[in-house]
C-alpha cells in the first residue's frame, strides 16, 4: 500500500492534543481529581478493577468536550460542575469500554491488559455497571435535569447501537446506511452529548447549543469513521492492536462496504475468503488492504470523514470568538490527522 495521508508518527497526535487541550488544562486535572475521588469502593476487587482503568489513562476526550463547549459560551463556567459533568461523562465511556471488552473478548486494550483479561468477565461486567452507577450519582449530585435527560437519552442509543452491530456482525451485505445508523448510535449520540451538556453548563442560548451539538454529532462520526480506517491502514505499534480485527472478526466497516460496491462479483474472492476468519495472517491481510485500496474505498472513506469534520468547523461559527472555540476547531483537524 501507498497511500493514506493520516499522520503516521504518534508523536504528532500527541502534540496536536496537547495544544487543543491547553485552555482546558485546570478542568481535566479537576476531572481526573474527581474520578479518582469517585471510584472508591468497601469492596477491594472494584476498588482495584476501577484503578486499573484509571491507570490505563486515555485521551480524555470526552470530559474535555465538555469544557471546551462550556467554555466556547461562557469562559467563566462553573469548574466544579464542569468537572462533575465532565467527569460524569468519562465514567460513562470507561463503562462501555469495559462492557466492549467482554463481549469482543478483547485481551489488550492501550499496550495494557483490559479488566476482563485480568478480573474475568464476570466481575468486569459487574463492576462495568458499577462506574456507570457512579456516573449517575455524579449527574444526580450535580441535578441538573436537562443534563440527566441527555444523559439518560445516549446512554439508551449507545446500548441499541451496541447490539445492533453485534446482530450486524458477520454480514457483508450490511447496507451502507444502516452502517452510519450504528456509528450514530454507538459513537456520535455520545459526543454529541458531551458537548450538548457543556453548552448547558455554560449558558449556551438555544442556538449555541444546537450548534455545538451538532458539532459533536459531525465529530464523533468522522472520529468513528478514522478508527474503522485505521483498523486497516494504522500501524500496530501505535494504534497497540493488530491490522484487520475487524476483518477477522467478521465486522463489515465502511472502507469494505466501499470496495464491494466498487468490485464485480468474480472479484470479491479475496474478500469473502478473509471476512470473519479470525486465523488471518499478515500476509492475508495485505493482501485484503491491497484489494480495499485498489478500489480508491481508503480515500473515498477519508473523504467521507473530513465532510463531517468541515461541516462541525462550521457550525462552530455561531459561537463567539473565544480561544476555546479556536482549539474545538483544532480538534475537529485532530479527529482526521490522528493516528491511534
């Protein structure tokens, strides 16, 4: 392959995160403070569990959504309910990813064993339901209740996104649209959330709130969109999984959609024999990837997901000029250039 121009060196994900984040740098300190203050159990394998999550970091993009829309509105937002909330929001997403873990049987997660491979699935799960019960407290102790509804309300889409692409698994056919429908659920309802919530902490009127919304909907489906990508062209020592666990697992994303609405029937035989074969080697998975890029499908689908971004930088031009809206819109060029 030749082609993909997604960054190709971690650090330049690195620096690029650290730059939009800066604004925002006291709010996520308070968050992570939060979190740890939070997670505290009398029973010492959740207390240990939620530690080794803790300890496994991640971008914390989500709470950071939170008081970057906050911010974009009102520069003086509460920061304590920023950090709740914010808080709040990455329990919510630690608690998917843990329930993500059990059901993909998923043994590593960032370079670091996932809670399921070390507790077993049982008191993963469990103790899943436990940091999605300590977001709820959080929310309630804040009391907003419009924010508890827009909670409430993505937590119901994620959950239906979920088992709609465990019944998509397996299914090469999967129409295109009912591809974006479970990307919208699983992923976009989310962001779409986290920026939703900050608008409320912040004062946004109403159109300020629609807008941000609507830019968190555009990034997280241009964020999902990159990591279907990248599960195909993003190299294993950064992104810390193998290349095509998707097409091991029998998962049908957008850059194979693609290429088999380009392909003719007598040449799709690569790609039906690779499709849901967890024992693929490298070698087949090259020679997948090449297929997928020979259909012009790797670009096409970057393409797709700089649209999204392009429309979220845009209705980023409600809000007033504040330097939190200026690093929102250097999150929205993070979302495409990332690679990991």
């Amino acid at each position: 392959m030749n082609v993909v121009p997604i960054s190709t060196t971690k650090s330049s994900g690195v620096v690029a995160t650290a730059a939009f984040l800066q604004p925002v740098k006291a709010d996520l300190q308070a968050v992570e403070a939060r979190m740890q203050a939070e997670l505290g159990s009398d029973v010492r394998t959740i207390s240990s569990l939620s530690r080794h999550l803790l300890e496994a970091g991640g971008k914390r993009l989500r709470p950071a959504m939170v008081a970057l829309a906050a911010r974009a509105v009102n520069p003086d937002a509460d920061p304590t309910r920023v950090a709740t909330v914010g808080a709040a929001m990455e329990f919510v997403h630690m608690a998917t990813l843990v329930h993500d873990d059990v059901v993909d049987n998923t043994a590593i997660r960032r370079g670091r064993p996932t809670a399921n491979a070390v507790y077993g699935n049982g008191v993963a799960v469990l103790s899943g339901d436990y940091i999605l019960a300590r977001s709820m407290r959080l929310l309630a102790l804040d009391g907003d209740l419009r924010i508890i509804r827009t909670v409430s309300e993505v937590t119901i889409d994620m959950s239906e996104g979920e088992v709609m692409e465990i019944v998509a698994t397996g299914r090469m056919d999967l129409p295109i649209p009912e591809y974006f429908e479970i990307l919208r659920k699983k992923t976009a309802v989310f962001v779409e959330g986290c920026c939703r919530c900050g608008a409320i902490l912040g004062g946004a009127n109403e159109a300020q709130e629609e807008a941000l919304a609507e830019y968190g909907f555009r990034i997280g489906m241009a964020f999902q969109i990159v990591d279907d990508l990248l599960d195909y062209i993003g190299d294993p020592a950064i992104t810390g999984k193998p290349r095509g666990s998707d097409l091991r697992d029998g998962r049908a994303t957008l850059p194979l959609l693609l290429a088999l609405e380009e392909m003719p029937a007598e040449r799709k035989t690569v790609l039906l024999d690779a499709f849901g074969n967890p024992n693929l080697d490298e070698g087949a998975v090259d020679a997948v990837c090449n297929v997928i890029e020979s259909t012009g499908a790797f670009e096409k689908t970057q393409t797709l997901a700089q649209g999204h971004v392009e429309c979220a930088k845009q209705s980023l031009t409600l809000l007033p000029e504040t330097p939190s809206r200026t690093c929102l819109e250097m999150l929205a060029a993070y979302i495409v250039e990332r690679n990991y």
